[in-house]
C-alpha cells in the first residue's frame, strides 16, 4: 500500500514537490499528523502525474529547477481544477524582489514560509479549507509569526 488513500474520498490530499528529501518527509508528517493524505514526489513530471488524483492541495517549492515555477503553476492549473496550489519560499512573501512577479502575481493560492513549522502547516489547512474551492486569485502568507 502506497502514500495515498484513493479510495476514502473523505480523507483529504496534498502531493508535496520538495526537492530535500528531509523537508519533503518534514512537512509530509505534518500533513499527516493533521490527518491528511500525502504524496510525495521528486520532479514536476511526478507532480503533473500525481495532480490527476485530484489532490486538495499541491505543495511545491520555489524555484524547483526542472521547470520555472510561473510554468509549473501554470500547467498545475491546466491539468485540474479545484486544486489550491502552495508555493514554499524561504522568501518571505512580504518582500518584494525588483523585476520579479511575486508568488500571488504568478498564480499561487498561498505561500508556505521555510522553515516548515506544525502550527505553519495548521494554520495553511485552516484557511485553505476556509477559502473554499481554489481560485487564481492572490495569495496570502501563511507566515511562522502570523
């Protein structure tokens, strides 16, 4: 039996893109500890894939390398609907990078700040679930100091 539960549609699911295997298996346990559904993979391709199960929530990280994240997110979309898209940054979202479109301008539901903290993770599920359906709308930080 793998990382995902198909079958129980009430279970909740989220595919993690994370390129360190020790971040990765971090925020994986913290999604499960909240008793959600975890998949995780290790390039966009695997990610692409995985998104056809319908997951709530796609977590990828920043400037992953194989693909620009404008792109990635761009094709998250087009392969499912109702899926929020995360963005992890060690970035701060406040801060603003001159000649570069922040994570909200390129698509991103909300942003997932680095370190990956079990209370960050709480308070990303709670308002995501809130927020309802995904929306392309701009997102809002989910902060370690919020």
């Amino acid at each position: 039996m793998g990382d995902t539960y198909d079958s129980v549609p009430d279970i909740p699911a989220v595919v993690i893109l994370e390129r360190a295997s020790g971040d990765r298996s971090l925020l994986a346990h913290h999604f499960r500890h909240l008793g959600w559904s975890v998949t995780q993979v290790g390039d966009a391709s695997a990610l692409l894939d995985a998104v056809r199960s319908r997951p709530l929530v796609a977590v990828l990280q920043r400037d992953f390398g194989d693909v620009p994240t404008q792109e990635l997110i761009g094709r998250l979309r087009a392969a499912t609907a109702g899926c929020h898209v995360v963005v992890a940054s060690q970035v701060e979202y406040v801060h603003v990078v001159p000649g570069r479109p922040g994570l909200h301008e390129i698509g991103a539901d909300a942003v997932l700040d680095l370190p990956y903290t079990r209370s960050s993770v709480r308070r990303l599920v709670r308002r995501l679930i809130e927020r309802g359906p995904a929306r392309s709308e701009p997102a809002e930080s989910v902060a370690a100091g919020e």
